[in-house]
C-alpha cells in the first residue's frame, strides 16, 4: 500500500494560507496555487489574502472552484497569451527548473575556487551550444574566469540585445551557514532553520514560497537558469526570438571585474549590439517586478590608525596616550554626519540632478519602509527620505571597524573600513583626492605606506589609507526609445513594474557605454530578502517564476 502523501502547507503573501492533506488534499493545493497565482497577476493579492484557510477543506473546495470557475469564464483566451502559454509550461516543468539552479548552484564557482569557476564556465557553454547557440568562451589571459559567450541570430530582427550575468558567487565561511553552501537544500520558509524539504519525488505545482539555499543561488545563477528556461519555453510554444540575442556570462564580477574593460576592449566587434540587459541585483521590496536604469558605483578604503608600537595598560597610559580606537571614532565623524549626509566640502558638487521621469518613477514606487523596519527590527531610517530617495544619493558607509582585544589595554592600531557609493558624475579619482585633502584639513598625517619610526616620532594622528581602483556610477535616460521598449515589454510580461532611475548597489554596467557604446539596463529578479553577498544565500521560487516569464517576453517582444 502507497505511503500517505505529506502534508502540503502554503503562505501566499502575508495573509494567505492554506494546509492540505491526502490525494484530494494535493488536489485543489495544486488549483489554489494556481487561482492564487491568477490572482496575484491580476492585482487581487489583497483580495486573496483575506481569505485564511487551514484545513477546511469543505470551505477549501468551494472556494477554490469558484475562483477556477471565475478564471475559466473570464479568461478564456489568457493562456493563449505568450506569458500564459510560458506559465503553463513552467508549472509542468518546475522539478526541472529547480533541479538546474539546484546543479548550478553546486558547483563551486567562486574566486577561492579556480576549478569550480573552471566547470561552471563549461557547463554554461555546453548548455548554450545544446540550445542552437554559438557559444565560445572568451579568455582573458591566465587566471582570468572566461566569459561565457553566445549568439543566435534571428532572421529579419532589426536589433540585437546582450544577456549580461555573472556565474561567479562571493566567498564563504562554511562556519556560517546552516548547511554546506555547495549541497542546495530546499526549505519551506525564508529562515534557514526551516524544514529541509525532499522535493525529488514531489509533483507539480511547487509551493511559490519555498526557497533554495546555497551560495549564488540567488546572485546570480537564478537570472542564468530563468534565461535558460525562458528559452526553453519559448521553443517549447514555437515562438522565435524577436531580437538577436548574445549572451554574455562574466566569472569575476564578485571581485570588482577587473578584467571587464580589457576583455570588452579586445572583444568589442564581436559585442556589438542595440542593448545590454543586466541580470543581476535583487528585486523591489514590494515583490513587484523590477527594471533599473543604473548602478551607483563603488569606492572602497580601508583606513589604518597608529598609536603606541606596543599595546598599553589602559589604567598607567589611558588619558596620555594617543587611542587609536577612539581616533578611528573620531575619523568617521570627521567624514560623515548621523543623518548619513558627508562631511566633505565639494563631495556633492559633482552630482548629476534626478530628471522629471526619474522623481516621477520614484514617487510612483509603493511604500516599503514600514514593513522593512519590522523585518530589519530597526526603529527609524538614519533620514526622512525614504529607502529609494536615499540610494539616489551618494553614500559613505561604515562597514568594518577593528581595534584591540579583550584584554583592557589601548590598542597599536585600530582599522576603519569605508565604503563609498558613488553616483552620476562622480569620480573615484576626484573623491579620493576630496577625501584626502578633508583629513589633511583636519590636522591627519596622511600616509600610503607603514609609517617608518622617525614618522611615527614627530607626527600625531597617522593614518594610512589604502583605496581600492573603485568605478563611477551610471543612469541612462529613461525616455529613450530602448528605455521606453524595456517597460513595455516588462509591463506585459507581469503588470505594474517597479522602475528604478539607479539600483543602489554597485554593477560597472558603465563599462558597457563608456567601451561600446551602448546603453544597459538592469532585469532584477532574486528576491531582496535573499541574504546576498551573506550566509545562507536563498531563492525565492516565485521570484524565479517571474523571471522564466520576464525573459520570454524580452528573447520575444523585445522590438524598437
């Protein structure tokens, strides 16, 4: 006699939940999904989610055959649509979709690793050249992560459009994280804690809420997998490309890229193109689906401090002798105020002004900030503007500070970690040279190199700054006719999209104007709770649905 199914148990949104048991159970499980996930396209999430459900499957069955009803009366032709013709390939391949992410993901593709970045590349290339494309892999010299490439032209398209990702994951300390980074584990919940689900021998459709875990899963191997599977959908439903599509997979962009410009140099013939669409960075809190138009840039500076040669008793030297730790204090107040505003005469000058379109998309954004200080546990913002409005800004972020130990004595050195985000047309030369002459201004020795004794004899306040090379910020107008044909197409795949004038993280998509000339645009899909760049990285499954229908509709309807 077959074993009992398990309970099935579904949270759709925040107020939506339902628990199933037996075949029957699995049954109208599998049609509530689906008339919630009608629903939620439909932007009746808030009608769905009044409904609480929870084992009543009386109540469970008349309404989910109402809803089912009502779809199959009112949309009739819906899934002649190509999205619904998409969507309802995805749901029949969903343990294929997730067992791909799942390989990819365990592959270990991260700097640390030359051989897992080695692998990943290859198997990037052989899916490629399974699925029709000419693919290559575009090396850069040794050492250097190749470039997955591909290309598939279509006959009679008039523009060519470049899918960018990136297949290499941040480091880990395995000391982290739940379980081993490199062994995905399906899980019912966000928390790493939940449950580990064997999804091996579930069937179709899958909880929307489950979440992958393990390192790049989310960043950025998700935006790979949903490309695949777009594809193979789209050749599923006999639908050709509308554009001809290059792919462009990078294995460096966790260590800053710094091979990208010479490799897009050295290539730049073969990356000609209308477009570049960019596959990375996480979606808008509001779960809605996300264009951004640019990427603030990056600086980062690791500050030194210097007191005594040798740690000193805090009680027979405190009060007389320099303390670097309290110095290092000093030093971030010196540079930045507790509203987050920087302490640097003429840092701002540089800054390119929003647009019109740009504050109206801001301004059109829902409202996101009460609901992440309950996630985030945080009381207030460090200013008034909201979330988006305050990522627009240039920013100096404190992210390390390191002195003494647990013995109670005044450290020899102390060590501050900034982390400047830089916007349009701010420089990272122009900043180091503005932050340079604040400290000096404020009575700092600035230093490059480990002070020598005859230094450390006659000067006060030392500091050594080491800068990293950093890379300038990027907006493209977002009224040009490529800018206009992205939302079109995005609005259509999915309903309201969530549009930013600049993601507030940090991509060198400026690389891709300043060399070739061409303008770039960001297709976020991981989740934004996605614990990116951390411990016990995951993947919103319904995150990753969106995408599959996300990218058929711009391999599909992309055109301008």
């Amino acid at each position: 006699m077959p074993a009992p199914l398990a309970p099935l148990s579904l949270r759709y949104g925040k107020g939506l939940s339902i628990t199933s048991s037996g075949a029957t159970g699995h049954l109208f499980y599998g049609m509530f999904v689906r008339a919630a996930e009608w629903l939620r396209l439909h932007g009746l999430v808030e009608t769905a989610q009044r409904f609480r459900l929870a084992g009543d499957m009386a109540m469970l069955k008349e309404i989910v055959l109402s809803i089912v009803c009502g779809i199959a009366c009112m949309t009739a032709n819906a899934d002649d649509s190509l999205i619904g013709q998409v969507r309802q390939w995805r749901m029949e391949y969903e343990p294929v979709v997730v067992r791909q992410l799942s390989d990819f993901t365990a592959i270990p593709s991260i700097a640390a690793d030359a051989s897992g970045l080695g692998t990943m590349a290859n198997r990037l290339k052989t899916e490629l050249s399974q699925r029709g494309f000419k693919a290559q892999l575009l090396q850069g010299g040794q050492g250097v992560p190749a470039i997955v490439y591909g290309e598939l032209n279509t006959p009679g398209a008039r523009r060519t459009v470049v899918f960018y990702a990136h297949y290499d994951g941040q480091p880990v300390d395995r000391a982290e994280w739940e379980t081993d980074p490199f062994a995905p584990v399906l899980r019912s919940e966000a928390s790493p804690k939940a449950p580990a689900l064997d999804w091996s021998h579930l069937r179709p459709p899958f909880n929307p809420e489950w979440r992958l875990f393990g390192r790049a899963v989310s960043d950025d191997k998700s935006s790979i997998v949903a490309f695949l599977q777009a594809f193979d959908a789209l050749k599923a439903v006999g639908r050709a490309p509308s554009v001809n599509v290059r792919v462009f997979w990078e294995g460096e962009e966790e260590r800053g890229s710094p091979h990208l410009a010479d490799l897009l140099r050295q290539n730049r013939s073969l990356l000609a193109a209308d477009l570049w669409l960019i596959g990375d960075g996480p979606m808008h809190q509001s779960r809605r689906r996300t264009l951004y138009f640019g990427a603030r840039g990056s600086l980062d500076l690791k500050a030194t401090i210097y007191g005594p040669l040798r740690p000193l008793h805090s009680g027979h030297y405190g009060n007389w002798a320099p303390n670097p730790a309290y110095q290092a204090a000093e030093l971030v107040m010196d540079l930045r105020a507790p509203d987050g505003s920087i302490r640097i005469p003429g840092f701002d000058r540089d800054v390119r002004p929003l647009t019109t379109a740009e504050r109206a998309a801001i301004a059109a954004l829902p409202s996101v900030e009460p609901s992440l200080k309950r996630e985030f546990g945080i009381a207030r913002g460090e200013s008034d503007d909201g979330l988006t409005a305050s990522t627009m800004r240039p920013a100096l972020n404190v992210v390390d500070l390191k002195a003494g130990g647990p013995a109670r004595a005044i450290p020899a050195t102390a060590e501050v970690g900034l982390d400047f985000r830089l916007v349009p047309d701010q420089t990272p030369e122009h900043v180091r040279e503005l932050v340079e002459k604040r400290l000096q201004d404020l009575g700092w020795t600035v230093l490059h190199a480990e002070p020598d004794e005859p230094t450390r004899s006659t000067r006060s306040k030392l500091l050594r700054l080491d800068w990293s090379d950093g890379y300038p910020g990027y907006r493209v107008d977002m009224t040009n006719p490529a800018s206009r044909a992205v939302l079109a197409t995005a609005e259509r795949a999915g309903g309201p999209v969530a549009v930013l004038p600049m993601m507030g993280g940090s991509v060198p998509i400026y690389l891709f104007t300043k060399i070739l000339d061409v303008p770039a645009i960001g297709l976020a899909i991981a989740n934004h709770d996605n614990n990116q760049h951390a411990a016990n990285e995951n993947a919103r499954l319904q995150n990753l649905w969106d995408g599959i229908e996300t990218y058929a509709a711009m391999l599909a309807e992309l055109n301008w």
